[in-house]
C-alpha cells in the first residue's frame, strides 16, 4: 500500500510559482532522495510534506490519512534539519526528550526511549553535554537522535550532511543507510549531491525548476536516464554529449555525423531508427567511465588537453571538433597534452537524444 | 611593535572613557563623606577626614526610605510590566507576518521619538480627571508607556537573531506558539531581556520629570527626595550626595544581577 503520497502539489510564494505540481508516493520503509540543483524546490517540497510550508494546491497523505492541512506535529513526521536546529540551552538528553515531553509521556518511558537512540547511534557519553560543546559529526548524530525518539511514520532529511567535511560525510553516509536498514524506516532525504542519492536511495526523484524530471531506482537513472538533464546529474564525472546530425536512418541502423567521430561518421545499431530521418539532430551521451583508449574499434577522435591523476585512475580533458570530452580511464596511461586520441566504446553504452533533450529509446 | 602601540593606544582610549564616566560617582560618593566645607573648598580637596554625619542625617530623615521604597516599587512594578507586556509583542513583531505590523513597529518607536516635556501637562490633566494623581499607578502608567518601546525595540533585534529553524523543530516537536515562546525564546532572548529590564528600570528609577509633576506627598520617589534639599537659601551638598549614593546602590545592585544572564553566544551550538 502507497504510504505516503503527494498529488499534483504546488506551491506558490507570491506571484512565484517554486513546485509546478509534483505527484509521486513512496512505499512503507522506502528511502526516496529528492535531488536537484539548488533552487529546484526540492528542500521545499520536503519542508511541504513536514507541515513547515502551506500547500498551495494538491493533495498529500501519510498512511491513508489525508494530511494537506495537517498541523506538523500530528503529521507524525519527524525532520533533520540541514542546520541540525538543535536547542542550544539544552542539553542532548533534553534536545531529545523535548518531543516526548511535549507528547507528556511518563518520565521512565522518556528515559529509555531517549538512552535506546542514543546507544543507537553511540552518543551516550554526551547526553549532559550542551549542543556548543559537540563536534559538528556529533550535533548530526543528535539531531538524528531526536527524530529517532519519537518513533515517527516518516523521518524527514533535510541536506544533513553538506555541513560536515568530506570524511564524515561519507561515514555519515554510511550509518544513515544502516539506521535505515535497522529501522526499517520510511525516509525522505533532500540533497544536491548525486553520489548521496545514488548511494542511499530505493528511489530517487530528480527534480528540476519544482518539477519532477524522473522517478527511478539509482540503476534505472543511471542506465536509462529520461532527458539530457537527469543524463548530466546522475553520474560523476558528468556525462559527455555531442551534438550529431543523422544522416542515414534505416531499419535498425543509425548513422550519425560529427566531426569529432573517426572518419565524421558513427555507425550504430539502433532498433529505434525508424523515428528519425536524415537531418535532425540528436544529442549522442558518452558517460567518462565507458570510453576507453585501447578499443579495436574507436568511435571518437580526440586531442588531450590536460590529464588529471587520481591515482588508480586519470580522468582525461579533451577536445574533438569543438566539443568537450571527458575520459575516466584506469591506470596511468603515458599521455600528454596535445597527444591524438582514439577513443572506443561499447555500442550498448551510447545514449540517444532527441532535439528536445529527451530519451531515444529502442 | 605596530601592534603593541595599538594596544596601547586602545588602552589609553578605554581610560579615557572609563574616568569620564565613572568620575562623576566618585565626586558624588567622595562628597558624601565630606563636610559642607570640603565640599565647597576651591581648588577642591583630594584629602579629607572622612565623615559620617551626611549618612546620619539621611538616615535620620524617615523620608528619603520612604522614597526609595516608593521607587523600588514603582520601577520593579514597571520593569516586571515592561518585559512581561514587551517580550511577547517582541516575538510577534520578530517571527509573524500580519498586516499594520510596519505601522505598529513605528508607532511603538514613535513613542520614543516625543520630548517627555511635551506631554506633562496633558499628562498631568488625565491624571487629575481620573483621580491618579499622587498614586503608584499613575507612574507606573506613565513609565510604561516610556519603556515599552524599549523593551519591544532591543527583544525584537534579540529574537529575530535566533535561528527560525529552532522554531520549525519545536513545532515539529509538537510544541504550541506559547510552549516554543516559553521554551525556546525567552531562554535564548535572555541576554535582549536583561538588557531592555536594567534599561526600564534604570529610567523609572532615575526619573524626575513626571515624577514632580504628578506627585505630591505621599508618592515622592528618590530622585524628587533629593532634590527637594535644594531649597531656601542653603544647599546641603553633603546630605545631597548621601541621598545619591543611597539611591544608586539598588540600581547598581540590580544591574549587577540582570547582567549575568547578558552573555554572548547563547545560541551557540544550535546551528552548524
């Protein structure tokens, strides 16, 4: 059963229209990532589904139970905010406890509830301490804490890591995804960063100028992404696109003309082709880590502008026929700048798009 | 070495400010242990035989207790007034939108903006008419008016510096308006409270204006007391600037402990 679902919500402030209509439900204990660049309306559609923000149209329910108009706290939701928002003049136990103490519950149930979570989540030697005598890694895991106390239907992610520095983030990263696996919890989490909602996600939602541009699972956005746009977020490095004219269209064959292509022509198979005829232009996506420089057959012509070594990996700058490419290649291959390139790849791993940006599919 | 005469230098300011401000006290303090000669001696004395005789006099006179008591209360009843009516406008001004709010914020700075002289016969003529004249409340009325906007102005600045997302988790927390005003902003808004009470009670306490317009005998507050020694053809400077030194102490000592609570950094910790 659809556990938590939203219906064509909008939301407007003033004349600005921020969410456009966004319908998607997650299923009970499902991690859904709302990602997107900044300013697509992804923290406010979450702030949306806390009762932190009115709706301005649509509709929203939380197990079965209609909630558009719902007062935040009897939403059952519980939020981590970017900021961790912990009480400053509390200490861990009492940031904690606040929740229960509101709902008026004995102080023995208080207690154990608040020293299950923090044993959870290995922050018990600090349950005196105030928020200011925390290291940023901890004032996260309290505020984990305090939504985990209250046994909420839906925990609620507010970009919780982009305050904390590369090493705890991905450590983070990793007890988020645990707690959720212990839990069995429903979770929502808004961020900007791919690798966070590749790494975390069931499902996640793309979302772009407030709205949706692609629902999937991680796989399913990365293989088949819907657009040029969800093709360029999903994946790091970015992926690479060169537009092409077609210039033969038959049956199952594609021909497809660039001058950074060797010889000015890619040939591929495409079940597909029967939708195009010689002249449109689409868009060919190359992700960096399916081209490879030892190929028997290459596809692309390129000249070297700068290699970066990453150590057991280099990612390679070039250019062919005024269009960027960038190569993630294994090893440290002996190259430098201006050397001629011939680069390969897999058939199966080009992807096609139409003059609009949107998929091609076979 | 630039920045030691720097330091220095900023050191030498901070003296400055400190003696120009606290000379005053020690002339009034210094006097009120001087006989009538030593305070009239020109080139004034630095060395004196300290004497008692002002304090046993002050003392002596049932009115100046009577007074300090009558300002004790008129300044606590204000101040407690001020903070209680003040803080909560201060929240609604600091986190909600409503419509006239520009228009009442100005309206409550506008209350600051009039020369307090401009309104004492006005003033005192309500007060006839309602039968106030010469009672506490008249001038718990009166400095109400002049200290709510301070309250307002300083608690306003102070709330709206706590960060909204503590709000928006107290209200997921399942906290009510009041609750989260309780819990969240009168224990971080502290320090703005303290200021903008020590503010109040300081004017009610030192206030002289209204306090000789609409008192006679039985309300007199500290500041009317002493001055009224100023009279006839004798001014006794000694017996002046015991009263003075009487008065300031309460002030001070109630400054002195509203000032623990004006810490920086309270918020510290809740963000980032």
């Amino acid at each position: 059963m659809t556990f938590l679902q939203l219906n064509d919500i909008r939301k407007n402030f003033g004349e600005v229209s921020v969410i456009k209509g966004v319908s998607f439900s997650a299923e009970r204990g499902e991690f859904v990532v709302f990602v997107g660049p900044s300013g697509c309306g992804k923290s406010t559609l979450l702030r949306m589904i806390a009762g932190l923000e009115d709706v301005s149209g649509g509709a929203m329910s939380i197990d079965g139970k209609d909630v558009t108009y719902e007062e935040p706290a009897k939403r059952e939701v519980s939020m981590v905010f970017q900021s961790y928002a912990l009480y400053p003049h509390m200490s861990v136990f009492e940031n904690m406890a606040f929740g229960l103490r509101m709902a008026k519950l004995p102080e023995a149930e208080i207690k154990s509830r608040v020293l299950e979570a923090a044993r959870i989540l290995q922050i018990e030697p600090l349950l005196e301490r105030k928020p200011r005598a925390l290291s940023g890694g901890q004032r996260q895991r309290v505020a984990i804490g305090r939504s985990i106390v209250r046994n909420p239907k839906i925990f609620l992610f507010d970009e919780p890591l982009s305050n904390l520095d590369a090493d705890l983030r991905t450590q983070m990263r990793v007890e988020i995804a645990k707690l959720h696996r212990n839990l069995g919890a429903t979770m929502v989490y808004v961020t900007h960063d791919q690798v966070e909602a590749m790494t975390l996600a069931d499902r996640i939602v793309v979302l772009r100028g407030g709205l949706v541009e692609q629902i999937g699972t991680p796989t399913e956005l990365y293989d088949r992404p819907a657009n040029t746009f969800v093709g360029g977020f999903i994946g790091s490095p970015k992926m690479n696109f060169i537009s092409a004219t077609v210039e033969q269209a038959d049956g199952a064959r594609l021909v497809l003309n660039h001058a950074a292509f060797v010889g000015g022509h890619l040939q591929l198979p495409f079940a597909g082709a029967a939708a195009l005829k010689p002249g449109d232009k689409v868009t060919v996506g190359l992700r960096p880590e399916h081209l490879s420089l030892d190929a028997e057959n290459p596809v692309l012509s390129l000249s070297l502008d700068i290699s970066e070594n990453l150590g057991g990996a280099t990612q390679l700058y070039t250019t062919g026929a005024g269009e960027a490419v960038t190569l993630l290649v294994a090893g440290r291959p002996p190259l430098k700048p201006g050397d001629k390139l011939r680069v390969g790849i897999n058939a199966d791993h080009i992807y096609l798009f139409d003059a609009q940006g949107l998929a091609l599919r076979a | 070495m630039r920045l030691s005469s720097s330091k220095l230098l900023h050191a030498l300011g901070l003296t400055c400010v400190i003696v120009f401000s606290l000379f005053p006290f020690y002339w009034m303090i210094a006097a009120s242990f001087k006989t009538q000669n030593d305070i009239l001696a020109s080139p004034p004395v630095w060395l004196f035989a300290p004497t008692l005789d002002n304090y046993r006099q002050v003392f002596s006179d049932s009115k100046v207790f009577g007074a300090v008591g009558n300002s004790l209360l008129i300044a606590s009843a204000t101040t407690a007034l001020a903070v209680l009516l003040g803080a909560p406008a201060a929240y609604a001004l600091a986190r909600f939108e409503f419509r006239g709010k520009a228009d009442l914020w100005f309206w409550f700075i506008s209350n600051r903006m009039m020369s307090p002289i401009v309104l004492a016969l006005p003033v005192y003529l309500l007060a006839l008419q309602t039968g106030l004249l010469d009672t506490h409340l008249v001038l718990i009325l009166v400095y109400l008016t002049f200290n709510l906007p301070i309250v307002v102005w300083i608690c306003t600045d102070q709330f709206k510096s706590i960060p909204p997302d503590l709000e928006q988790a107290a209200r997921l927390d399942g906290a009510d308006q009041f609750t989260i005003f309780r819990k969240i902003y009168l224990p971080l808004g502290a320090p703005g409270i303290a200021v903008s009470a020590i503010f109040s009670f300081i004017f009610s306490w030192n206030e002289l204006l209204y306090a000789l317009v609409l008192t006679r005998r039985n309300v007199q507050t500290a500041p009317v007391v002493a001055t009224s020694f100023m009279s006839g053809y004798e001014l006794p400077w000694g017996k002046i600037m015991a009263t003075g030194t009487v008065i300031v102490l309460p002030v001070t000592i109630f400054a002195l402990i509203v000032s623990r609570h004006m810490v920086r950094g309270l918020t510290m910790g809740a963000t980032k």
